[in-house]
C-alpha cells in the first residue's frame, strides 16, 4: 500500500468512526424514556426509601417537579442516564486489584 493509500484509508477509518459514534448517540437519545419515581424503584430494584434519600442527597440524576420547597416533591428519571449513573457506580465501587483499597 502506498503512503496515498495508507492516508486514504486513514481517513476513512476516521470518518466510519465518527459517523458510527453520532449513530450510536442517536440510538441510545431515542430509546431514553421518562420514568416515574415508582418505575424507577422497579427499574433499579431499589426501594422507595432508598431512591428518595437519594434524590434529597442529590447523589442520583433526577429532576423534581412541583412547587419549590414541596413538602411531597415528584420526582422524574431519565432511563439513559439511570444507566450512566449505574455504569459510573459500579466503576467506582469496582476494585480491579483484587485487594482492599485504602
């Protein structure tokens, strides 16, 4: 292969790679759906104690809809990013060494 060819074949390897991310984005945009705080209990297998703690810590991505200050907030979810959330957790709590880290 000449340095032409190589450079040709560079490029395009680049071009496929972007265009295979935007269609990977637009994939996973369309298949985000909204959850309510009752289906999102189920879709964490979590209890509802648990996730409301988590919201009023601010420690799970949400969005809360009412009034400020609502004593009894309603809380929505994003699936897509309940499952960033979820990759970004267990990378975290995940200790590849094998050992106890300090």
């Amino acid at each position: 292969m000449t340095a032409i060819e190589q450079a040709i074949a560079d490029m395009v390897a680049v071009q496929v790679a972007d265009a295979e991310k935007r269609i990977m984005e637009r994939l996973s945009v369309s298949s985000d759906k909204t959850l309510s705080f009752s289906k999102t209990c189920e879709y964490l297998q979590m209890s509802e104690y648990t996730l409301r703690n988590l919201c009023k810590a601010k420690r799970i991505p949400h969005r809360t809809v009412g009034a400020e200050g609502s004593k009894s907030p309603r809380y929505l979810f994003s699936s897509s990013s309940l499952d960033r959330w979820k990759k970004e957790e267990e990378d975290r709590n995940y200790c590849s060494t094998g050992g106890v880290s300090q």
